[in-house]
C-alpha cells in the first residue's frame, strides 16, 4: 500500500513478539539466508541483514513461587534430635557439651524474660517455654521439648534474677550502649563548651555542616520527629525554649547525637486537624496521662501468667 524504506542500526530478537512472524522468522533463520523478501499483513518487505552479532538461542524464563514445608520424615528426625538432647543434657554444662559436640544451633536471649511475656529471643509465641521457666524450674533446668510451629525447641535456664535491683553482670548487656552513648556524649559536649556560634560548633569536628531544621515543612511542638535529623523530642523541646530564642542553645544529648541549635524565627500556624483526629490524640494523652500514675501508685499483684 505504501513504499519506504526502513533502517534499523540495532535489531534486538530477544523478545521477537515485537515483529510480524514473517519477518522474525527471517530474521532468526538458522540457513544462513542474508536477503530475502517476505510477505506479512503489513505487505511485502525486502529485508537484508547487513550484519550479525552473537547469534544464539533465546530463553524464556517463568519464576515459579512454592513453599517448602518439611515433609513428615523431616519433623520426625527433629522431634528425635530434640527427645536425645533433653534426655542427655541434665544440667546447663551437659546441654552446652551436647550442643558443641553435635554442632547444633544455641540462641542465646540477651534481655531478661519476664512472668507474663510471650516471646523468647527471636521465637514469637513461646508462652509454653515462659510458663514452664516460671513454675518450678531452677537454674541450670533443662526443659522440653516444645514444639513451636516448624521446629523443636529445648531450653535451658541459665540465670534467676531475684526481684529488686539485678546484678552488674546482668544488667551490662542491656544498658551497656546506652551507658557508652551518655560518655560520648559528655565528651563531645565539654568539646562544644565556650562555642558561640553554629559555625563554630560545627568545626570542632570535620565534615560537620550547619543544617536548617524546618525549611519545608513548619516544626511545632507536637511534632515527634525532625525532617532529615529523625525523633529528637529533646531537640524539638529545646527549640521551644524562649531562652534560646536568642542565643545560641547549649550542648543538647539528643538519640543520634548531640546537637546544638539556633531559633530563626517564630510564628503561629493554624493547622486545620479533623476532628476524629483531634479525638483520637486527646484520648491517646489523656489515657496515658492518668494511667501511668495511677499504675505506679498501686500495688497491683500480676499473676496474669498463672491463668494464660
């Protein structure tokens, strides 16, 4: 119907659906043909391949999802495993030579475990586990086995923390960063003493620049997080604080860091919050308002792990 010529510099046949079968069966002919004219719904072409460039077999290739559950010989060989250790391992040393001799696989649970929690380290429903540690077990029990969803669990009660202050030794795991994060911070904090301005404060250290909280969005002091520096509450709080209005703030020990602020300016906003929202927020702070003193007044007996 109409004539013309068409070129192509770079013809890709991996997904030769782009073409009219007739054409593309020429174009992935094996005989070595070069020139040939060839009828298709859009009419008649003369086609000349001008060159060839890595000739091969093209793939199709299909991803197929299936879950792989453990068959019923495989639930058996894990439920015996688990029988032998707790038959063998009597005390915490025997259940530590065991599992270093049949190199099995020993999670250790860093935080204290609690009369009425449902998980155990990185196991989600262990009340089974909790309950037995809780009723009569000693240290250096060996308990089990329990069967948790896909596999077998035996544990081992390493450490009874009587109620009251914990031990040093115990305690270190949980409050160590913590306690490393305040030092650092007291360092950094005598190293920004005396500084009067932002410029100054940010080269105490290299590659620290004065960055503007705020620029795009406004900061209010229900604001929990601060655009590109994260939640900050002791930031945002401080940014509140007339006295810094003025001046340069001091050294702040905030969750990522330590930082120090300047107020550019201050103003009202109206911001227009739904009402259900506004519901929601009042419920959520009065609720907590009123509870959390109202818990650590009473003397309230717990004994939730003794029913569920």
């Amino acid at each position: 119907k109409e004539k013309g010529v068409m070129t192509f510099d770079i013809v890709s046949m991996q997904n030769p659906q782009q073409f009219a079968p007739e054409f593309a069966e020429f174009l992935l002919n094996d005989k070595g043909e070069t020139r040939k004219v060839v009828k298709t719904n859009f009419g008649w072409h003369y086609i000349e391949l001008m060159q060839v460039i890595n000739p091969g077999p093209v793939y199709k290739i299909a991803y197929m999802a299936k879950d792989i559950a453990p068959g019923d010989e495989t639930i058996r060989q894990a439920n015996n495993s688990a029988n032998k250790l707790f038959s063998e391992a009597k005390n915490l040393k025997a259940f530590d030579d065991y599992v270093a001799k049949n190199k099995l696989q020993k999670i250790e649970t860093p935080n204290l475990l609690k009369e009425n929690d449902y998980s155990v380290g990185n196991l989600p429903d262990a009340r089974e586990v909790v309950r037995w540690a809780f009723a009569d077990a000693k240290e250096g029990d060996v308990g089990g086995p329990f069967n948790m969803n896909d596999q077998f669990v035996v544990p081992v009660l390493t450490k009874i923390v009587p109620k009251g202050l914990i031990d040093v030794k115990t305690a270190r795991p949980q409050v160590e960063a913590a306690v490393r994060n305040s030092k650092k911070a007291e360092a950094i904090k005598a190293k920004l003493a005396g500084k009067n301005t932002l410029e100054a404060a940010a080269g105490v250290y290299p590659n620290i620049v004065v960055a503007t909280a705020g620029a795009d969005s406004s900061l209010v002091f229900a604001s929990s997080i601060i655009n590109g520096v994260g939640q900050e509450p002791k930031v945002i709080g401080a940014a509140f604080n007339k006295a810094y209005q003025a001046k340069l703030s001091d050294p702040i020990e905030g969750n990522g860091g330590v930082f120090v602020i300047k107020v550019n300016g201050t103003g009202t906003k109206n911001i227009d919050v739904p009402a259900t929202d506004k519901a929601k927020t009042l419920a959520q702070q009065f609720g907590y308002g009123w509870f959390e003193p109202l818990k650590k007044e009473a003397d309230i007996k717990d004994e939730r792990s003794k029913h569920y």
